[in-house]
C-alpha cells in the first residue's frame, strides 16, 4: 500500500478519537469512542446537519468533557483548523449542538459557544491554502475504508459554481466510490481513465487505495481543472513531478507504485489529443457524465475511440443519478446501437462514502463490448 502522505490513518490524523480509549476509563467510553468516530466523519464531508445519523449521542445529556472532546473531533479537527470546511456548515452544526443541549437543559460548553460567536463574526475567508474565494470554494475530508487514510478535496457548496457543475463532489461519484471499494479486483493495478473527473474525489481514491499503473483524470473546463490539479497536489504532496510533452497534460507525478494524470479532455477533439501516447485504459471510470443529450455524440465518440485503442479488452463503469429517466434511456440505447453490452450492478449500501441512497435514484452500469 502506498504512503498515504498528509492523509495518514484516522486515529493519527484525529487525536479526539485516537485517545478515546486513554482520556476515558468509564464504562460508558467505548460507545462515547464509537458516536464520536462516526459523528465526526460525518462532519469533516459536509453531511447535511439535518441528516447526520449521531448514534445516540444526542439522546440524552452530553457531560462537559464529551463536549469537548466532539468539538476536537469536528470544529477543532486538525485538518479543518488547517483545511476549514464551510463556515456556514461548521454554524449549522454548532447550532444544532447548541439547540440540543437547550433542550436537555445541559450548559453547553464555553468552547461551543466561544466558537459560534467567533465564527458569526469573522470576515470571508480569503488566504486558505489553495482556496478560491471567487467561485467560494472550501474543504471537505473523506474518511477511507480499512484505515486508509483521509481524501481533502476543495470543492463549491453550490451546485453550480462558475459555469460549471463539475466543482463539488456528487452523489453518483460517492457511490461510485462505494462500488469500487467493494469490487477491488476490478480496479487493482489497472491502467484507469477518468471521464468527467471534477474535483476528483473517485480518481484520487483509485489512486491512493487500488495502486493503479496509470491513473488519468479528465475534465475540459478550466475552473474545474485547476481544483483538481490542487486537490491531487494536496493529496500527494511527497509525489515528484514527471515531465510531459502533451500540453493537455498540466500535471503528471510519480508517487512511487502508480502514475497520476490530470488531463484536458475535449470529447470532440478525443482523437487530437494524443491520448494514446499517454495511456491505453484498462478501465474507464465516470460519474455524473450523462445529464445532457447534446453530449451524447461526443462521449460516444470518445468512448468508440478509447475501447478502439484497447481492441475492446476495456471496461466503462458508469455511476449516474438518474434525474430524468428518457435522456439515461437515450445514452444506453445509443450504446446499444453502438454495439456496446450493458450490465447494470447492485448499488452497494451507504458505508464508507455517505450520500443519500433514499432520496437520489443512483444506477451504475459495466459497459463492454468484444
């Protein structure tokens, strides 16, 4: 397994949790441990307040010390002090706590409320690492699998940011993410394309977990470029630098066992782009690719190309939400057409990565064609 670099294990990167077990001896500690581990991933990704599962540790009074101990697990984490996640998501949260413990009739601490009202009153944020303050751009922290470490990616709490939805991580690519870590031998070693990557939340992780020999990621728009070459950046800070005579590549390391690439991938000029001298798929990987027809010729395109380049030895694994059923319906019969065979896969439950399997109708499909 590779060096998980600034991301090291979740106990050392999470000194609330990781002295659970030595600042506690009650008998009540190792549930404290376990609501605390789970809250606290929770937190460092954004998941929405109103949503955050919280065990029971909001069931009945939080004594002072468990306080601050959740507040060193979340607002106070080391990486948020140093990669803040959304000032807006950290008062949501703290209003949460502060309404709860209200209603308990339990003093919060003066950590809680010294934090709200300093939060309230700071100015924008403006000189964060790698932060963007024209198109609001902040942090969140993905929790991985087996003690694998922490993926920070700076993304946009909106939807839409700058032109472009392709600045925060979407429900599909969690559960994308999901799909892969428990079909391992699929994704293992593999030489990896990424369509569409965003900021790169699924290639990142196949970089940092699955030690590909290649791993690519892919977009075309420039806002969304320049996130993901900061998120790898930041993801692999001890990687070095590997030249490359292709201009669309901006970024090329070698991190030790697997190659990582963020390239500038027009679907209609795929065949201008020398992709070929960089890589031959063994796997394409996307997310969220499929939400506009009029790229339906393109992508196809593009996919006819890259299966071409692998005498259609490559897979495609698609991970999409399906917001309108007659355009996904449009995309898989063009495939059909097109030749390609469709196989679409058991979603795997909500585990690792959280997203809302209940409210977003998720569908991944393995795509392949001999």
């Amino acid at each position: 397994m590779k060096t998980k670099d600034h991301s090291i294990a979740f106990e050392q990167d999470h000194p609330a949790a990781a002295s659970a077990s030595s600042s506690s001896s009650s008998p009540g500690a190792p549930v404290l441990d376990t609501q605390l581990r789970a809250v606290a991933k929770q937190f460092l990704c954004c998941t929405p307040v109103r949503t955050i599962q919280w065990n029971g540790l909001l069931d009945g009074p939080l004594a002072w010390e468990a306080q601050e101990r959740l507040l060193n697990a979340t607002v106070d984490h080391p990486l948020v002090v140093r990669y803040p996640v959304s000032i807006e998501y950290q008062l949501a949260f703290l209003k949460r706590l502060l309404t709860d413990l209200a209603a308990m009739n339990v003093e919060p601490h003066d950590r809680m409320y010294e934090r709200y009202c300093a939060m309230m009153q700071a100015p924008p944020l403006t000189d964060l690492p790698l932060d963007d303050p024209s198109i609001g751009l902040s942090y969140k922290h993905y929790e991985l699998p087996q003690g694998q470490g922490v993926i920070s990616l700076k993304e946009s709490g909106a939807f839409v940011s700058d032109g472009t939805t392709g600045l925060c991580s979407w429900q599909a690519a969690k559960a994308l993410c999901e799909h892969i870590s428990n079909n391992r031998d699929d994704f293992q070693g593999r030489n990896i394309l990424e369509l569409g990557s965003g900021v790169g939340l699924a290639g990142i992780y196949l970089a940092k977990c699955f030690e590909p020999s290649i791993i690519v990621m892919s977009d075309c728009h420039g806002s969304v470029l320049g996130a993901l070459r900061d998120n790898v950046q930041l993801n692999f800070p001890s990687a070095a630098t590997v030249d490359c005579d292709n201009p669309l590549v901006s970024l090329l390391l070698d991190s030790g066992n697997t190659l990582i690439g963020v390239m500038e991938l027009d679907w209609q000029c795929v065949s201008a782009s020398n992709l070929s001298q960089l890589i031959e798929p063994d796997v394409i990987v996307a997310a969220d690719i499929v939400y506009d027809h009029t790229l339906f010729p393109a992508l196809l395109s593009t996919l006819n190309y890259i299966f071409c380049l692998s005498n259609n030895r490559c897979k495609f694994v698609l991970a999409c939400t399906e917001r309108n059923q007659d355009t996904l319906s449009e995309f898989l019969q063009l495939l059909i057409t097109a030749k390609f065979r469709i196989n679409e896969e058991s979603i795997s439950p909500s585990r690792h990565f959280h997203w809302d399997s209940s409210a977003s109708n998720i569908r991944i499909f393995t795509i392949s064609r001999s």
